[in-house]
C-alpha cells in the first residue's frame, strides 16, 4: 500500500531467516466485503509520524474521480466501504461521494481526526447518509501532547474531542486510535481511564506500535522506538483494561511482545476491511490481508509458536532495522495449554 522507506540505518541489522504467510491477492467478495477507499492525502492535520507516502500524485483525488471509483465498487458488489485519506472529510466532494455510497445501499465506516464533526449537524447528516463506524485518532488526552502529536492547536485537539462526543451523541460506534510514541510513553494508562471517563463505556480503545512506512517515519517520536521500549507499558495497559473491564485492542504488536496468546490485534483486515481499492488507478481491488503479509514477516523460531495462525507479525522495515530476536514463540506445555516459551518447564 506504501512505499517502503528509503532511509538506511546507521548499523542496519545482519540478515537473517525470515518468512511471511503467503496470501493470495485476490478474494472472492462476500456480503460483508468491504473495501478501503482513499480520498487521496490531503489533510489539514500535520502530524509529524504522518503514515501516508507523501506522493504528490496520491494528494488530492477529483470529485468526479471519486464518484467514478464508488459507482466501480458498487459494480463489483461492495456493500460496504472504509472511507479515509489523508483526511476524507475535508474534501471538497465528502459528501457527494458518500452520499453516492449511500444511494447504492453501500454502508461505510471512516477512518478520521474527527475536527470536522464538531461541526453542529456534521455527524447527523454522516449517520443519515450510511456512516456506522469511526476510527478516531487521538493519541493523547492532554491538549499540549496531543497538539504536538496532530502538528496543530490545542484548539484543534479540542474539536477532536468534541467531534468524538458528538459521533458518539449520533449513534456511531467510536474506536480511538493511539499510536504509541515517545511523547506519550508515559500517559498510556491515564489516557485509557481519562477517555473511557469522558467517552462512555460502549468507546474501544486501540493501541498501535508505530510505523516507519512513510514519511513520516524519521520523527524523533517514532524513530528508533522498539518492542523492548514499550512491551512493560502495553502489558500494564492491558492488565488494567481487563481489571476495569475496557474493551483494548492493539495493532502491530506480535502476541508474545503483548504477553497474551489471545490478544486483538486489529489492523485493516481485523477491523472488516477485506479489500484495498488501488490509491493510484482506482480501477483494480487486491485482497487486505494480501497486503499485509507482504509488508509483514517472521522469524524462523515464529514457525514453532503455536499462536502464529494468529499472529500479525512485525513489519519488514522493523525487521531490517532491528531484526527478530525481541520475538518469542509461545508453545504448549504438557497439558496442552499455550504458554510463554520462558514458562515452560
């Protein structure tokens, strides 16, 4: 889906053996398919680990472009789509193309900052026009730390948090999106019970390692960050989700890094997305979970893990980075329970 980053590290990590799941790029389309579908990258939000690729090209999509490319979705039998960019609600054609979704029965869910719904009726006439689900960024409960993440205002960062309330209001089911980073290593778990004290109970909470794809990808924040640097926080997050019965869900993080065989990890495909419309062409679908085994790999120990069905993995530039030794199999012991690999015994 992106390119992968071109910058090489000071002291780039020996090879080693590695494999990825093999996936077939193409999937059959079933009622629940549902394709992601990109606005273009345009954004008024500068957040500096920004994810998109920064290709010119994939900027800005026409109004008219977009209208062609959900008339081609509905051609080919999605019901349902996830609309993001860049920022799609921003683009001058939001509505008309979502409202195009919307004539064709086509529900969607929006991957988004949420500023625009502090806007009074912006969420209602969303819900009315097919929005179920929101993915909302906000990495950061305090407004200096979440405005230095977004690259905007703490004004900005407040109309995030009341654009959350206001989907919330309409009816929306909110997931909150935080990408971990060195400026909010230390709020994790304030941030966990401020937004379920704020947001409500029916609010699921993500939590995502960070990615170097992109252009943003050397940001101070991100750069350098490995598993070993957040793997205690993210294991007392989730034993504090589960004492305070929060519905958390993680993203990017291999199950032994977690502690936890059975934790949720969400990326595109765990959340619905079945399918990925090309960014460029706009005329070719390719199956999600395709383009994630390709961006994602293995150790050689991974084969013997007994969760590695499950297991997301860890992206190929982590890999020519830091390499796989931070990785951990879990095994079985002699009852046949999934254990740690430092458990058994």
């Amino acid at each position: 889906m992106q390119p992968a980053h071109s910058e090489q590290p000071a002291n780039p990590a020996p090879s080693r053996r590695l494999f990825k799941k093999r996936v077939a790029d193409e999937l059959q389309l079933v009622e629940r398919s549902t394709s992601l579908f990109r606005f273009g990258e345009q954004c008024n939000y500068r957040c500096p680990m920004c994810s998109n690729t920064g290709d010119p090209s994939l900027f800005f999509h026409q109004t008219e472009e977009l209208l062609r490319r959900a008339d081609f979705l509905h051609g080919l039998g999605f019901r349902r789509a996830m609309v993001t960019g860049g920022e799609a609600t921003i683009h001058p054609g939001f509505w008309d193309v979502v409202e195009r979704l919307a004539s064709h029965g086509m529900e969607w869910d929006l991957n988004t900052h949420g500023r625009s719904f502090a806007q009074e009726g912006f969420a209602e006439r969303a819900v009315q026009s097919g929005l179920c689900r929101a993915i909302v960024s906000l990495h950061s409960l305090v407004p200096e730390t979440s405005a230095a993440i977004f690259g905007v205002s703490e004004r900005a960062h407040g109309e995030t948090v009341e654009g959350v309330r206001r989907m919330i209001d309409a009816g929306v089911g909110v997931t909150l999106n935080c990408v971990l980073n060195r400026l909010n290593f230390d709020q994790l778990e304030s941030y966990l019970l401020g937004a379920r004290e704020q947001f409500g109970d029916g609010v699921v909470f993500k939590f995502v390692f960070p990615t170097t794809i992109g252009k943003g990808g050397d940001w101070d924040g991100i750069a350098g960050v490995r598993y070993a640097d957040v793997r205690d926080r993210v294991r007392r997050l989730r034993r504090l989700a589960a004492e305070r019965e929060i519905d958390v869900c993680f993203e990017s993080f291999p199950n032994c890094v977690i502690g936890d065989p059975e934790a949720r990890n969400i990326g595109r495909s765990g959340y619905g997305e079945s399918h990925y419309l090309d960014d460029a062409s706009g005329d070719r679908v390719y199956a999600m979970r395709h383009i994630e085994a390709e961006l994602s790999a293995y150790g050689e120990e991974c084969r013997r893990c007994a969760v590695l069905e499950s297991c997301p993995g860890v992206s190929r530039e982590y890999v020519r980075r830091f390499g796989v030794e931070e990785l951990v199999p879990f095994r079985r012991n002699a009852k046949g329970e999934i254990v740690a690999a430092e458990d058994l015994g």
